[in-house]
C-alpha cells in the first residue's frame, strides 16, 4: 500500500471507524431494554404494575410545557458530558474524568461570577472561556501521561475525579466559603452572569443551545476538518494512522483537551443556568452518566442528544412520579443503574476491539 494515496487511507480510516459504531440500533437499545426489564421484575415482584408506571414515567417526564421543560434541563449538562466523553472516545482514549472536568468549569464560573461585574454577553463568554480552561487543565495532565508514559488512561481520569473534588472542596472552605449560609457553597454570582431562560418557569435556559450548537461544531470538525480526521484515524486504527503520519501522541492529548473544555462549559451551565453559584457536591455523577450518553449514542450526534433526554427524562421525572405513586425514587435509580451497568459493558467490549 502506498502511504500518500488519500483514497486508501479514507476507506482504511471508514473500515476501522465500524469499531466505534459497531452494533448499530441493536447496541444502542440493549442497555435501555436491560434497564426496563430489571425495573419491570423489580415491580413485579412488589406487586406494581409495570405497564401504569411506565405511563406515568412518560407523562411525568414530557407531560406538558412545565414537565418538557424540566426534562430537558435534565438533560443540558448530560449532553454536555456525553458529548465531551464522545470526543475523547473517538482518538481511542477513555477519558472516565469528564466529572472533573465539569466540577472544576462549575467552581471556576461560580468564583469569578460572584466577583466580577461586567455587561452580561461580556460576563458570560468571561465565565465560559474560564470554565473551558479549568476544564482543560484537569483533562491535559492523565492525557500526557497516556500519550507519552503508556499509563492507563481509565485508572488515572477515575482517580483524578476525586482529586478534583477534593482540591475544589478545600479550596472552597478555605478560601470560597459564602457566610450565612446551610450548605458549602460560594457567593452568588452576579446577576448579568445569569443565563437567560428559555421557558418561564423552568430551569431551561440558553445553555441548552449552546451544548446543542458544541455538538454540531464537533461533529462537524471531526467530520469535515484535517484534525478531526486525524482524531478518527486514531481511534480507529492508530497503527495505520502512525504509518500515514499522524502524530498520534499529539492528537490524543488534542482530543482529551477539546473534552475537558467543553466538560467545562457544562459546568459553566449549570453555574450560570440553574444554580447561580457553586455547591459542594453539586454535578456529582454527571460525568459518569455523560459514559452512558456517549455508548448509547454510538457516535452519533442524534444518538446523543435522544440518549440525553432519555436519561434527562428519568432524573426530572423520578421525583414528581413518587408524588403521585406508591413507588419510590429507588425504582429510577434501578433503571439508571441497569443502564449504566450495560453501558460498561459496552465500554469493556470497544476496549477490547
């Protein structure tokens, strides 16, 4: 094979690329029907109706303009983190720390948003640029030692999590704390760092757009751009893609830093849109759920906005179902469980390809 013919290395990148995607519909709906069914025994055997439960999941979850809205707020910051772990997967690098990611673009938008006072398109780009970067400096270090020291990246992102969370919280009650206040939190921010809303009511705001609008721009980058055919080639086949010239080193620290950014800008909406300051152990498990969200969108941007709403669906609507039914929240917590375990096994499957 001759190493500059385009046309070779195009259906040698498309080939490899089936191991991202492999499985098609069938592997994106196995974690959702496992789900199911193991909330369908569980309910069976207390004696429920899995059929009446389901239907209120449904209504409770997409029921009208205030229950849509809440589903898809739920659902923001999970696109955020599964697209963000979709970037990293597809240079081959299984970036676990997306949380750590997103905690410190949280902390980051909600100190500088309660000290600095600036018009409000000027504020929040400050806060987003700020959180972006934190993102950046949490994913680059495990990145560069994957690419240059061979270590496992999954061990090192997963344990950087909670070195993130544990350097946020003594820095938040050290330095951050906001006086007067129940829980560990810092100041509110500024007002004009606030995101405008999209529907009254409702903690839906414009970051909703925006995390839609970082989707498209990946995809299309990772589609359409000379890097982003580079950071495929390498997920697909990164021995093929040493052999054509890639510095495969280079592109897989590249991709970790585009997650860890817009991790970041995840955190920066949740900050600026729904919570207006930073909370100790707010955004927990975001990241990991941001795991199922890339599997069960198989790489594909649609994928990942249905897979977000879906997993948004169960957090809006699991507190309002146990108001209106005997079954308690645990119930949601089975199916989310069950799906993230199916999901795993996915991620254990494409390791192994």
């Amino acid at each position: 094979m001759t190493l500059t013919e385009p046309a070779e290395v195009a259906a040698e990148a498309s080939n490899a690329e089936d191991v991202i995607r492999k499985g098609g519909m069938v592997g994106t709906l196995a974690p959702i029907v496992v789900g199911v069914v193991a909330c369908s025994i569980v309910l069976l055997l207390t004696h429920r109706n899995p059929i009446d439960f389901f239907h209120l999941l449904g209504r409770e979850a997409f029921g009208g303009r205030s229950r849509l809205g809440a589903t898809l707020a739920s659902a923001t910051p999970l696109l955020f983190s599964g697209v963000a772990t979709a970037a990293a997967f597809r240079s081959g690098y299984f970036n676990i720390g997306v949380e750590g990611s997103f905690i410190a673009g949280a902390f980051t938008a909600a100190v500088l948003g309660s000290r600095v006072s600036l018009p409000s398109a000027l504020s929040l780009t400050l806060l987003a640029m700020a959180a972006a970067s934190s993102g950046v400096i949490v994913a680059v270090g495990p990145a560069w030692l994957k690419a240059y020291r061979g270590v496992d990246e999954v061990v090192v992102t997963l344990m950087g999590n909670f070195v993130v969370v544990g350097v946020l919280g003594w820095l938040l009650q050290s330095y951050f704390l906001s006086r007067g206040t129940g829980n560990a939190s810092t100041d509110v921010i500024d007002s004009r760092a606030k995101l405008p809303s999209l529907l009254d009511g409702t903690q839906l705001t414009i970051a909703a757009i925006v995390a839609v609008v970082v989707l498209v721009a990946v995809f299309w980058w990772l589609q359409r751009h000379v890097g982003g055919f580079e950071v495929r080639m390498t997920g697909a086949n990164p021995e093929f893609a040493r052999a054509v010239g890639i510095d495969v080193r280079r592109v897989v620290v590249r991709a970790a830093m585009l997650s860890g950014a817009i991790g970041g800008l995840g955190g920066w909406g949740l900050t600026c849109g729904v919570l207006g300051r930073y909370v100790d152990g707010a955004g927990r498990n975001l990241g990991f759920t941001g795991i199922a969200v890339a599997l069960l969108g198989r790489g594909r941007p649609i994928g990942l906005i249905v897979a977000a709403i879906g997993l948004g669906a169960l957090s809006a609507a699991g507190p309002t179902v146990q108001l209106f039914s005997d079954v308690p929240l645990d119930i949601i917590r089975v199916i989310q469980g069950s799906v993230m375990m199916a999901a795993v096994l996915e991620l254990r499957r494409w390791r192994r390809s």
